[in-house]
C-alpha cells in the first residue's frame, strides 16, 4: 500500500474506514483525582496505591476494578530466556511507577514469561490484576495449562483467565464444544481459582464477534493500533459490540513489537521472520501509538518492553495523557498508511493484499 495512493486530504475527509461508530476522546470516561483513592471494591481485588497518582484510571468493565491506563504485557524482555534479571527489574518498576495490570501467556516464551512474573508475584501479588491464558482449545489441555500458570506464576488464583488468539471458527467451535476449552474456563471460575473469564484475539475480528456473542465473557484482549483502521479492522467490527456488552477491553499491538515506530531501523530481511519481513522503518512516534490507543475506548492498554527506560518512559506518556480529538486521531492513522502490513502481520492476510 503506497501514500500517494490516496491524497491526505481525501483520508482526512472520508476516513477510508467502515461506518460503524467508536467514540473516541473525551467521550470515554477517566479518573484522575489529586489525593483521592477509589472506593476497594472487594477485599480481594489487588490495590497499588500509587497508580492514582501515576495516571488516568479507567473502569474494567464490570468487575468494579480501576486499571491505569497503562498496563504491562508479557511479552519482548519477559519472555526471553536468560534475561530473568532485566525482567524481574521491568515488573518491579512497571509496579512501582503504577502499573496495576499484567497480562502473559502459557505460551510466552514457552512459559519463560510466566515464570518471570512469578517471581516477582511471590512478594507482590496483591498490588497488581493478573491475567493470563491458554492457548489450548480442549478441556483437558487447558486444565494442564492452568495448573503449569498458576505454579509458573506462584499464585494460587488468576484475576483473569483467557482463551489465547482464537482466529477461526473452527477454532471458536472446538473451544464451545463438550470437551472444549470454555468447560475448563467454567470449571476454574466455578472453584474460585479463577475470578473472571476472557478471550484474545488479533487474527480475524468477525470471528471474534461470533464468540462474545455466544459466551458472556468479561474481558476482550484485542489487537488495536494506528493502523487498525486500514484493514479488517476491529476498531470498526468488533469494539462497539464489546462496547455495548460491558466488557472489559484490553488493547495490544500498540507499536508491533516496534516496527511501527519511526525509530525502528529494520534488520536485515534473511534475519526476520517471513511474516514480519519489511525493509521500512516506521512512521510514528511512541507518543503518537500510545495516546492513539489511550484514546480509544478501551479500559487499558499493554505493551511489552525492552528495558527500565521503555517502562519509565511509557509511563511517563501514560501519566500527561490527555485525549486525542478526532482529526488527531486520523492524521495519526494516515501516517501508518505506508506501513500497513507490518503494522498488521499478525492479521489474516490470504486475501490477496
């Protein structure tokens, strides 16, 4: 897709987006109190004192919980093997600056990623909501998983259990079957071990539309960035129905694993994954991909680091959020029109593009 393909008057004026309707901006409600902490839901829901101070905080969905509008991924840093130092100094940091929210995965890392939360979790589990998943679709393999989590991550409950990256129906099918994974989801909450149910998703929005509307889950991790709007977009398709169900909504892909920042400087194509190969840098600014997705309506937004200095610096952004308006938002996408692809390799690309 090239730039000159379309006039950026001609973006600014159509939005080259479907009609469906996100509010955006301030329409979304935050709170920011000087000196004043929300009322604890419950005894039970994890409390970090200084994230009220750190940044905006927004409702998770239903569940009565306040999440900064930052939160942490468990991906880049965390789920690389032999970087357990450098990641133990991420969560601790992320927390201490007021981070109240960490999502990973079985299968981070092969687990890697797990095992480094946990560590940090042992002494530091009540201060932040712990969501994790499971990448398999049956019930027995799910409950396998759960166990290796909940030992990986040295808790003895989950604030949020998710179905990992369902992309097809077939997929979504399995999952609700008899012996599919939504029995094992059942079963965990049931017992308390897990507090709420969730399902991800970066790959196919229609398919994830199909299971919020069998299921009422209460959580929807969802792939949304500046460039979101420019091909199977869940901007468009899958977030206003989130939206009218009350769900809590997570937001991912924010910068896809960097590429789509404008200091990105590509590797070499023989070193890159086939799916991700691209020899352009980015286009926008850290700044300009996190206020883009803070402006959503969303409850929170994860992305995974490098380093201390990424967690500080995010944060740092996190905490002189104000929301975009409109027309900010849209010459914000414009400039992604060159980077599409790499800022969307993780969507179902068999349609030819």
């Amino acid at each position: 897709m090239q730039k000159n393909n379309v006039s950026r008057r001609a973006f600014l004026g159509t939005g080259l987006t479907a009609a469906a309707s996100v509010a955006v901006g301030n329409t979304y409600g935050s709170t920011h109190e000087s000196g004043q902490l929300p009322i604890l839901p419950n005894k039970e829901s994890p409390f970090n004192a200084r994230t009220y101070g750190a940044m905006p905080t927004r409702s998770f969905g239903k569940t009565g919980y306040k999440v900064g509008v930052l939160s942490l991924g468990g991906q880049a840093t965390l789920e690389i093997k032999g970087m357990e130092d450098e990641s133990e100094k991420i969560i601790n940091k992320a927390i201490d600056l007021g981070i109240n929210y960490i999502d990973t995965a079985a299968a981070y890392g092969a687990g890697v990623s797990q095992i480094n939360i946990g560590r940090v979790m042992k002494t530091r589990r009540k201060e932040v909501w712990l969501s994790t998943k499971t990448h398999d679709r049956t019930y027995d393999g799910s409950m396998k998983l759960l166990e290796e989590s909940l030992k990986n991550l040295q808790t003895d409950h989950l604030d949020t259990w998710q179905l990992h990256n369902v992309q097809t129906m077939a997929q979504v099918e399995e999952i609700f079957s008899s012996t599919g994974a939504i029995k094992a989801l059942e079963k965990a909450k049931s017992e308390g071990v897990v507090k709420n149910l969730g399902i991800t998703g970066h790959f196919e929005p229609l398919v994830l539309l199909e299971a919020i509307r069998r299921y009422h889950f209460d959580s929807i991790l969802m792939a949304l960035n500046a460039a979101d709007v420019h091909y199977l977009s869940f901007k468009n398709y899958l977030l206003p129905e989130a939206q009218k169900l009350g769900m809590a909504i997570i937001g991912m892909k924010v910068t896809t694993r960097g590429r789509m920042l404008s200091t990105w400087v590509p590797p070499s194509p023989e070193t890159q994954n086939e799916r991700m190969r691209t020899t352009k840098p980015g286009t926008i600014t850290i700044k300009e991909a996190l206020s883009y997705n803070m402006s959503l309506p969303v409850s929170t937004t994860i992305i995974g680091v490098d380093s201390v200095a990424q967690i500080e610096e995010n944060v740092k952004i996190a905490s002189g959020f104000a929301p975009l308006c409109e027309q900010d938002m849209k010459e914000i996408e414009f400039k992604t029109l060159p980077i599409v692809r790499q800022g969307l390799y993780f969507r179902r690309w068999d349609l030819g593009a």
